[in-house]
C-alpha cells in the first residue's frame, strides 16, 4: 500500500540522492506527480568521505499546486548518517530561481555515453523531452533508448553457431549459460565442438557440463553438423586476439572453410572502453553477428553498453549477471539495459 503523501506548501524543495533512480522515486513519494524539477547537479563528498562515497546528484524541484501549510523540508537525504536540514525560519519553504531541466546531465550522470545522447538530441522528440518534467522525461527517453536498441531485423533462432572471445571474457561459461537455455527452457537437443588448432583451448568446465545436460562433446576434426534434424551445433574455439588481426587468420579461415555463418562475439562488460572497443573491432572482422557481455554483476552503471546495442548488425544474445552456469542471464539485452539506467514507470499516471 502506497504511504499516504505529505500535504506540502507550494514551493522549491531541495534533496541530496545517490541516483536518478532514487530522486524520481522520491519526487514521486514527498512531493507528487504534478512536481517540476528546476535543476540536477553533482555533489562531491567532502573531507575523509570522499575517499569511501561517490558522487551524489543535488536536486531541486518545485511545487506549484496550493496544498495546506506545514513546515517545509528544504533537504532530504537518503543517507541515515546524513539528517534532513531544517529551514531557518520554520513554514517558509526555501525558493530559488527556476532554470531548465537538466536532462542531458541527468543522462551522462546516469553513464549514458555522449553518441547515445547525441542520438537522442538529433532526434524530433528530445525538444519535446525537455519540456516534460524530469521524471517523466526519463521515462520517455528509456522507451526511446529501447526503441533504439531493438530496430534490427529478427534473426532465426541459432543452430550452428561459433562462440568468440578473447582469452579471459567468460567465453565457455556464456556458452554454458546458453546450452542450459537450449536444454532447459527449449527443449532442444545438438552437440558441441570444440576446437583447438593454433592455439590451446582450455575447455574448463564444459566437460562436466555438458555431460551433465546429456549433450555430447567432440573435439575436432568431428561432424560439425547437426546430428538430429532441428538440433544445434554449437563451436567452443580458442581465444582471439585483439591486438593484431592477423594472429586471427587462423580462426577466420575455419569459420570459413566450415561454413559457420553465425558467430556470438563474447564481451566482459568490466572491461575499460579502450579494450571492449578493440575486443569489438576484432570481433567484427571476423563476423560476428551476435553479442553477448558478461560480468555485468561487477559494473556498477551499464549505460557505456548503448552503443553496442545500437549496431544494427549484431543481435544482442544475453547479459550474463553472474557466475552461475544455469542461470544469472537476461535474454532481453535491451530491456535489461534500460532497466539498469533510467527509469521506465510513467509516474504521471495517478494510479501510482
């Protein structure tokens, strides 16, 4: 049941939070869906604090409906160790200037990296955006940002698919993850391959894993077909370079002569911008055409993610949030990733 709403006198209130996420709940819970955001600005902690706290967002955001009197609160914070500030003068609620939104700053805050939101700016709603409220415009720019994210044609589902990846990404667990999605939730039934030819493949633990699940594993030179009709054929290969492209010819020139038209291109999502940018360029040469990022339990903000969703080229597979073989997977990349960015709930509808 939803707490009954403070009764406000008109006015600008202001909050410290530790996220987008948290000022929109707030805004919505104290002041009410008709409350305007006046402005967004980052907070550095001071003294010790700042060694062991990050950042926190200042907003202001103003009340215009006329409500019964009660003393106002100019600060609330969502931090125990950090008490509401009473205003001096008691019932006089503290006012400042209005300014714009500050949507686009809201975004970068969020990790939204600057060519999505150059996408979002060049587009015909984003003057339309920042006439909204705050909370609603990030509603509205999360639909867009999906909306995005998902403009590619369908692929079939994967039956004779090579998993890539340079050395250390999660490459067998991502191709663990997926045969229990094949097995369990599909019902599906093939084999896997696993080949090692210039270089070592440390197989870790698909061995035991797929005898587990009752799928075979052949290593090549075996049938790289599928053995039942409807059935898959998945290619477990050594780790590839991103350093050189041509320490990768001896991958391309097997994905070729066997005939390996679907290639998931495996990224840890931990890595720095730098290194996923080179583990994606190498993975393009060699053609992938699907995309999955691992790790994701150790990144704190998923939006340097947007822009691997927007190449419409490689279709996103799944996330993978944790260790677990069986499990930890969001197979909706892009719902997930709007998920853990900007808020997707309309707070204008009076439902709430």
């Amino acid at each position: 049941m939803t707490p009954p709403r403070p009764n406000l006198a008109p006015g600008a209130y202001k909050f410290t939070v530790k996220s987008a996420a948290e000022a929109v709940t707030l805004i919505r819970e104290q002041l009410g869906p008709s409350a305007r955001v006046l402005s967004v600005r980052s907070v550095e902690a001071t003294g010790f604090k700042k060694f062991f706290t990050g950042p926190r967002l200042e907003v202001i955001a103003q009340v215009d409906a006329p409500t019964a009197d009660m003393t106002a609160l100019n600060a609330i914070s969502l931090d125990p160790a950090l008490p509401p500030t009473v205003p001096e003068r008691p019932g006089t609620p503290s006012r400042t200037s209005p300014t714009p939104p500050a949507l686009a700053s809201l975004l970068r805050r969020s990790g939204l990296p600057e060519t999505a939101l150059a996408r979002l700016q060049s587009g015909s709603k984003w003057a339309e955006l920042n006439t909204l409220p705050l909370h609603r415009a990030l509603a509205e720019t999360s639909r867009l940002l999906r909306a995005g994210g998902g403009t590619r044609q369908p692929r079939p589902p994967l039956s004779r698919a090579a998993f890539l990846g340079a050395p250390g990404v999660g490459r067998t667990t991502a191709l663990c993850k997926w045969l229990a999605i094949e097995v369990f939730r599909r019902a599906r039934f093939g084999h896997v391959v696993s080949v090692e030819f210039d270089r070592p493949n440390a197989l870790g633990p698909l061995p035991v894993f797929s005898e587990a699940l009752g799928v075979p594993l052949a290593h090549f030179p075996c049938e790289t077909r599928p053995a039942v009709p409807g059935g898959f054929v998945y290619f477990d290969l050594p780790g590839l370079s991103t350093r050189s492209p041509d320490d990768n010819s001896g991958l391309a020139e097997f994905l070729d002569r066997e005939q390996i038209q679907e290639r998931v291109l495996v990224l840890n999502a931990a890595y720095d911008r730098a290194s996923l940018r080179d583990a994606y360029a190498a993975g393009r040469d060699l053609g992938a055409t699907h995309l999955v990022f691992t790790h994701l339990d150790e990144v704190p903000q998923w939006g340097k993610l947007w822009d691997y969703l927007f190449d419409a080229n490689l279709e996103p597979l799944f996330f993978a949030t944790g260790p677990s073989l069986t499990g930890d997977c969001e197979e909706d990349a892009t719902a997930a990733l709007a998920r853990r960015t900007l808020p997707e709930t309309d707070f204008g509808d009076p439902s709430l």
